[in-house]
C-alpha cells in the first residue's frame, strides 16, 4: 500500500529486485536511492546494512517486489561476499 516500507537483507554478492507492480524507492546507507516502477529490474552490489524500500503509488494492493540473492550459494560454500564490484544498476 502506498506508504508501506519494508526492509531486505542479505548477505550476498549481489541483490536484484524485479518490480512486479508499483512505484517508489529503495534506500540504502551504502548505495543511495534507487527510484523504480513497474517493470524495473535493479541490481545492488554487496551491501553490508538492509535496503529499505518504499511504495509511493501503487494499483490493487500495493507494490511487489520480486527479490533474488545468493546468500543460500554464499552459505554452502561457506564464503563471505567481498569487495563491491559494480554500482547500483536500474
């Protein structure tokens, strides 16, 4: 719904957030804001703290954010993410 704000996570590589439906932003203290609509794709490198993202406008119910990280491959091969290797990508 419009005003929502959720936090995300993770400890990874890289972050991608497909914007399913909505608008708004996502902040970070590492990265800035990234402001996205509906159909976006954006891709955070390692963030060491949580991404906060908000919904500004939305149809039906709200925003919806499709989330994808390698935390789970990080985990496994038991691995820390290193360095940032790119900037924030929309």
């Amino acid at each position: 719904r419009v005003g929502e704000k959720i936090e995300t996570s993770a400890r990874a590589t890289s972050q991608a957030f497909y914007v399913i439906r909505g608008t708004g932003v996502s902040e970070s203290a590492e990265h800035g804001k990234v402001h996205w609509s509906s159909g976006d794709m954006f891709v955070l490198p390692v963030t060491q703290g949580t991404v906060l993202h908000k919904c500004i406008e939305a149809e039906l119910d709200g925003a919806a954010l499709y989330w994808i990280h390698d935390e789970p491959l990080m985990d496994y091969l038991g691995v820390e993410p290193g360095r940032k290797k790119f900037e924030p990508t929309l």
